[in-house]
C-alpha cells in the first residue's frame, strides 16, 4: 500500500474538530485521516501519525517513511505552513492529511461527480 502525506492549511480548532465529528460518521472517507498540530516539527508530524496505522490498519513504518519523505523535500513549503501557523494565533491548528493513495484518489473522484 502507497501512502501520501501533504500540509492542507491552517483552521481554527473548533473548526477543526467540527470537521472531525462530521468524518467519523462518514464511512466513505475511509483511508484518508486529517490530523490537527500545533506545531510545525518533523517530531508533532510524527508523534501525530502514530495512532493512524493502528486504526487504518495500514503498515507503520510505510506511514512514517512517507512523513520522513516529505519533510525532506517540502522545506519551502514547511517554511511557509510555519509562518502562517504563527500568524493565526494560538487557537489555531496546522491541519495535515495521511492517505492512502487509492483511497485519496476515490475521494477526488466522488467530489467531480458530486453535484453542487
């Protein structure tokens, strides 16, 4: 199994924890995990993907190797997601989404087919 793993933006908590409820009664999101952070280190990405796997039932060390992945080659955009995470203020959230790629992919397409 492929994992992704990618910085969605900054959103307030209660915003955030709105969206969480909503996802844990939505079957259909299945494989696609959105965490909340604090802070913007390699230690909170990982600290925050530890209990995902376990849920998912997804390969722990795939999971972490893709975090590792892509904090070695997104520094810019580490950077940036940083600074706007400071900006926001205390009662915000870095948001982040693990997938698994087949699963990210069927939501994609759900939401072209979906209509508005």
């Amino acid at each position: 199994m492929k994992y992704t793993f990618d910085i969605v933006g900054v959103s307030p908590l209660l915003q955030f924890f709105n969206h969480q409820q909503q996802n844990e009664q939505k079957p259909s999101h299945q494989g696609v995990e959105y965490l909340g952070m604090h802070t913007c280190t390699l230690d909170t990405f990982l600290q925050s993907v530890e209990s995902v796997p376990e849920k998912c039932g997804w390969n722990l060390d795939q999971v972490v190797d893709t975090v590792i992945k892509f904090w070695l080659n997104n520094s810019d955009s580490i950077s940036y997601w940083k600074v706007c995470l400071s900006n926001a203020g205390k009662d915000n959230l870095l948001v982040t989404r693990l997938a698994d790629i087949t699963a990210l992919q069927t939501e994609f397409e759900s939401l072209l087919h979906k209509k508005w």
